[in-house]
C-alpha cells in the first residue's frame, strides 16, 4: 500500500509541475510582427498583348539586337550574327 501512495503522490506532484510550464505559453504574435512590410516592390503592369513582355522584363533578344547578351568571360559583347530575327 505504501509503493502505491508514494507512486500516486510522484504521479501528482509530476502533473502539479507540468500544468502550469504549458499554461503560460506566450501568446502568438500579430501578423504586423513578423511580416516585412518594406521596401514596398514596385508594381508590374503586364504586356499589351499576351506576347509582350511585364513592365519589369529585361528583353534578352528581341529578334533586332544582342544589345542584353555579353561574354561570360571577358564580358565582351555577343559576336554572334543575327539575321532574319534569329
């Protein structure tokens, strides 16, 4: 009788202990917390058409020029020859 006393008063002291450690959780943060709010992106206004480019496109090749294109070497402009948009 008395190793089941001295279990049920460990069991209810253990709980006692334990009870309060996961009543005081902190209560969960704002969303103006822990979001980024700055710098503010700029707005992209899409294409004319479904085959222009977003406002904010950098144009690689537009069938006219290799203006955008350099060597990854020596950062040279591109040498290739365009003709007949392409």
């Amino acid at each position: 009788m008395r190793i089941q006393d001295s279990k049920l008063l460990l069991f209810t002291t253990l709980i006692a202990l334990t009870v309060p450690v996961f009543a005081q959780q902190p209560a969960a943060p704002k969303p103006q917390d822990t979001e980024v709010w700055e710098p503010v992106p700029k707005i992209v206004t899409p294409g004319a058409s479904n085959a222009a480019p977003p406002s904010d496109a950098i144009v690689l090749f537009d069938g006219k020029n290799l203006d955008e294109w350099v060597s990854a070497q020596d950062k040279s402009p591109a040498k290739w020859i365009v003709a007949d948009a392409y």
